[in-house]
C-alpha cells in the first residue's frame, strides 16, 4: 500500500511572506493563510477560521515572495511536513505545508480602499474565470455516420 501526502488549500494570507536565506544560500519563504470553513450551529450558519503555516523554496519562493501580502487570495498544493524538536525539556511539534505549487487569485493584496478591493476581486475572478470551448452551431449536422463502430 503506497502512503499519500498531499493537501490543496485555498485561502487569504494572515500576514505578508517573510523571505530568509538559509546558511547554504537557500531562499525559504513562509506565510500563514487562513480557510474559512462554514458549520452549522443550531438554526446559523458560522464561519470558522482555520490558519496554516506555509513554506516555498528556493527560485520560486523568491519569486512570489513580493505578491504575497496580507489578504491576498491563493492557492496552495503542496504536502504535509512535521517538524520536531525539543524545547525546554518539553517534545515540541508544528506541521507545515510545503507547496510545490502557489496560484495567486484575485483580491487583498493590501489595497487599502475596500471599494478599489472589491473592484479588484472582480476583475481578477472574471479574467480567471475558465470559458469552454464554443460547441458547433448546428447540433443537427451529419458529420457522424450512422453506424456506430462499437
């Protein structure tokens, strides 16, 4: 039986991305999104917030590191990763999503005018918006013989 690993989120970031450098000259950039999950309580609708930690390596991290910021829309596919270690005698441990994948989407990106963001968010969900190919005008041709091959 072969183990999975993967996860795709979608969601706002909490904060802008931090980039470092490793020692060895390895670019790391981290973040937080926050995914809202909606639950019934009684008769109302909640929304629930549900925050993770997002890491990107190397070219690419470098890369998006200067469009993430602070409620911008994106999304993530990437993998589960649990880091370990001991801190005052106590086990201590954080999971992580290292993407290999990061889509930005329309909206936040620290406009500070809600209108400029709600005008925004439009524009970018209506230019990403997937348009299927035209079908043939007339559905009624005779292109296709009437003996069906299997």
């Amino acid at each position: 039986m072969v183990d999975v690993n993967h996860v795709i989120l979608l969601g706002r970031l909490t904060r802008d991305a931090e980039l470092k450098y490793t020692a060895g000259g390895q670019a790391v950039c981290k973040f937080s999104i926050a995914v809202n999950r909606r639950k019934k309580n009684g008769d109302q609708w909640e929304d629930e917030a549900n925050f993770f930690d997002i890491v990107i390596w190397g070219k690419q991290g470098e890369t998006l590191n200067q469009y993430l910021k602070k409620g911008k829309m994106v999304a993530v596919d990437g993998e589960l990763r649990q880091d370990r270690w001991q801190q005052d005698g106590q086990n201590r441990s954080k999971v992580e999503v290292v993407a290999s994948f990061l889509q930005l989407l329309g909206g936040g990106g620290g406009q500070s005018n809600n209108q400029d963001r709600q005008g925004s968010q439009q524009q970018s969900y209506e230019s990403a918006q997937y348009s299927a190919p035209e079908s043939p005008q007339d559905s009624s041709s005779s292109d296709f013989a009437d003996d069906i091959p299997f």
